[in-house]
C-alpha cells in the first residue's frame, strides 16, 4: 500500500514508524511530517488542516490510504472529502468528528444514552451562564465547545475566575467560533486514563490504556499543555476495570452515534476519571491521543495498516490485537517557554545517542531541518519513548534517554510515571 499520513507532530510520528515496519506498506508519505518522520516517509509540503491540497496530493500521488491524524482536518471534513472521491480515509468524518468537535453535542450524545459522565449545561448567553455556576459545586469547570488548541478549559476553586473564563469565551471572544458556546460541568475526582478503540462502526476493538500529564511542571502544577508525558498500562486499570470501561462508555458509545444515524470510522478516544462510582466521561477526542501514540503504539505487534485498511474496509471483526506485555514510558523534551511564548530553530544535540539505547525510540513533535541540521520548531519538540519489563526499568531508560539530548532552553517534567514506578507498575 502507498499510505499518507497527514500530521506533523509527535502522534504522526508514531504512527508513521510503526507503519514503515508492517510487510504491508510499500511507500509512506507525510503532510506535512517533520525531521524525524523524513527519515521513514516522504514529506510533502502540505498543511495537515489544507483540506483541498490533501485531497489533490492523495489523487496526484495515487496513494491507497490516508491516515488523518489530528482533530483539526477531521472535524473541517477532510474524510468527507476523500470519500466522495472514492478515496480509503482512516479517520471519522464531519458529523463524527463532532464528539470532539462539540463538547456540548458529545455531553447531549451521553445523556440520550446513558452513558457514564459528569452533568453539563450548555450556555450562549454569559449572564445565564455565570448564574449557573450556583448549579454546580467548586471546582468550577468552564470549557469552550469547539477546538481552542487545548486552551479552552479553565477548572478553578474561585468562582469569579469561572464567570471570567464564561466572559473571555462568550463575550471577548478569544477562542472565536470555538467558544460561542460554553459547557459548565461537574467536577469529577479520581484518577484519570486514556481509553481508546479501533472501530469499523460496528466492530468496536480496544487498544491499551494509557495515563497522560497535562501540566507544564512536576506535581502536576503550572498551566495545561498538549501533554508532557505518558505511560502504558496505567497500574490502576485492571483487567475487570479494562472491560468496565469497553462495555460502559467506549462500545456503548459507538453504538449510540450508529443508531443516530452516524458511523464513526478510526480512533475514539475517551479521556476518563475513574470515580467512586465507576468511569466517567471527561472527554472525547475523535483521533490517537498525543503523547499517548508513543506509549501505546510502540506496544502493538498487530500490522497497523492493515487493522487501518480493514477498518475503512468494515472487516475489523476479523482481527484480533496483540501487544507486548512489556511498559512504555514517554517524556516530552519542550521549549523554553511552553505552554507560553518559546523559541524556534534552535539546534537540537544528542538525538543519536539516545537512540543508541536498546529499547529507546525518540519521537519528533515539533522539529524540521536546517541545513542538514535538526531545530526546534514548535513547544513540544521530541517525545522520548523507552520500553521496559516494568514501568520503572521504562521510566528509568527514558530518563536516561532525556539526559542526553539538548537544545537551549529545553525543560521537561521530572515525575513522569513515578507513582507507578514506586509501586512497581
């Protein structure tokens, strides 16, 4: 198969080196990928979120399949699109995408089906809205509808930073179209886990749990971020819980958007608490997590092109997943700066010998060459991935990784998966 991944950050990467190891492939191709992902596919100058020039690349250069890995073009259509042109596109389209696309739609689509979530109310009108917030308990929590980038969700103790999270969504407008609506939800307290299935629309397969951290800084403080690390398996999802999960929230949910009519095609993905009573829905992504694709995929001994090809085949009831038993820890190396405002084109050190390390795969997000040089050029810059008997032997490998890379400016979070590593995970 000729395969074009469209993406460029860390998840495409892992997507595209465990494509370019399956007999299936013939030929990658990214849109735009970046310096690590150059080394396994062909990088075409196209922006992932360029629905028309996609398309016209996927016609030009008589690729088989398109593997869509961000939101973005998911939710603009770009699967629409190919399919109307007889194209296989591994992703949702539009009225799928909506489960991320609209928290509000995703928070109805729950309710309508009993499906396991925190209580929400959707409000247009930000004198309502900060009236409501009497409804709910502190933590306040305020999310902008659509996509705003990982920056639309305030979760707060006081209450005037809740009514000025509604003010700067609904009145100021900063997230745009994305906030012209806001969801007020219930807190939900526990421990959180990536939950994710491969889906035909009717074959519902799970992959394996993931735990991410979204905080800038150890201990889980300072702002959110795209994510700074992850870890696989999470040592407080068991097996029974594992199946909780599948037959609660992630089936049921497939389930539920087929008998509205809608046939969700790729990744779901549900962002979980797992609270005193049971799962719940925190959120849904229609697409691979990001880091979570560097520890989950670096487990998987299945043939990823071809589960993708059976996938917009409708066949996946024919396959079963296998995985490693072994863990995968990531850290997430990132500018100077991030989440806020950071540097780029700065020289990157050490990446070759840290991949020297037997069971180390380091995994580009935002970078690109100059001049036979690689240089930062995004906020997250390099996932660090190691795999190992247990999540410590996995934790301690991708430190070892970290620690001999460097850029100017670069930080990274110290306690990714220590918890689990102390309890021998």
């Amino acid at each position: 198969m000729r395969i074009l991944v469209v993406g460029g950050g860390g998840r495409e990467h892992a997507i595209v080196w465990r494509l370019a190891q399956n007999p299936t492939v013939d030929r990658l191709f990214a849109a735009p990928g970046n310096a690590g992902i150059a080394r396994e596919a062909t990088c075409l100058q196209v922006s992932a979120e360029d629905v028309g020039a996609i398309v016209e690349v996927v016609e030009s250069e008589r690729i088989d399949l398109t593997v869509v890995g961000p939101e973005v073009p998911l939710v603009a259509g770009v699967a629409d699109e190919l399919a109307e042109r007889g194209q296989r596109v591994f992703g949702p389209s539009r009225e799928a995408a909506r489960i991320e696309g609209s928290k509000a739609w995703a928070k109805g689509l729950c309710e309508r089906h009993g499906i396991p979530a925190g209580r929400g109310e959707p409000f247009t009108d930000a004198h309502a809205a900060i009236a409501a917030l009497d409804r709910f308990e502190p933590p306040y929590v305020v999310k902008a509808d659509g996509l705003a980038a990982g920056k639309g969700v305030t979760v707060t103790d006081d209450r005037e930073a809740a009514a000025a999270a509604i003010r700067t969504s609904l009145v100021d407008r900063v997230f745009g179209a994305a906030g012209q609506t806001v969801l007020i939800e219930e807190f939900l307290s526990g421990p959180e886990v990536s939950a994710f299935v491969l889906t035909d629309g009717r074959e519902v397969l799970p992959l394996v749990p993931a735990q991410d951290f979204k905080r800038a800084r150890d201990g889980d403080s300072g702002p959110n971020t795209g994510g700074m690390g992850a870890y696989s398996p999470p040592s407080f999802v068991d097996e029974a819980m594992g199946r909780r999960i599948h037959e609660e929230i992630l089936r049921p949910t497939v389930e539920a958007m087929a008998a509205e009519g809608v046939r969700y095609t790729g990744v779901l993905y549900a962002g979980l608490v797992l609270t005193d009573d049971g799962p719940k829905v925190l959120e849904f992504n229609c697409r691979l997590g990001d880091p979570e694709s560097q520890v989950v995929l670096p487990r998987l001994r299945s043939d990823l092109g071809e589960l993708f090809l059976a996938a917009t085949e409708g066949n996946l009831g024919n396959y079963k997943l296998h995985w490693s038993p072994e863990a995968c820890v990531t850290v997430v190396l990132a500018s100077g700066g991030y989440p806020g405002d950071y540097s780029t084109g700065l020289e990157i050190r050490g990446i070759e010998r840290a991949e020297e390390l037997d069971g180390v795969v380091v995994f580009h997000a935002g970078t690109s060459e100059r001049r036979g040089r690689v240089v930062t050029s995004g906020g997250r810059v390099l996932a660090v991935s190691a795999v190992g008997a247990t999540v410590a032997d996995a934790r301690a490998l991708a430190y070892e990784a970290c620690s001999l890379i460097s850029f100017e400016g670069m930080h990274h979070r110290r306690d990714i998966a220590a918890a689990a590593a102390e309890g021998g995970g």
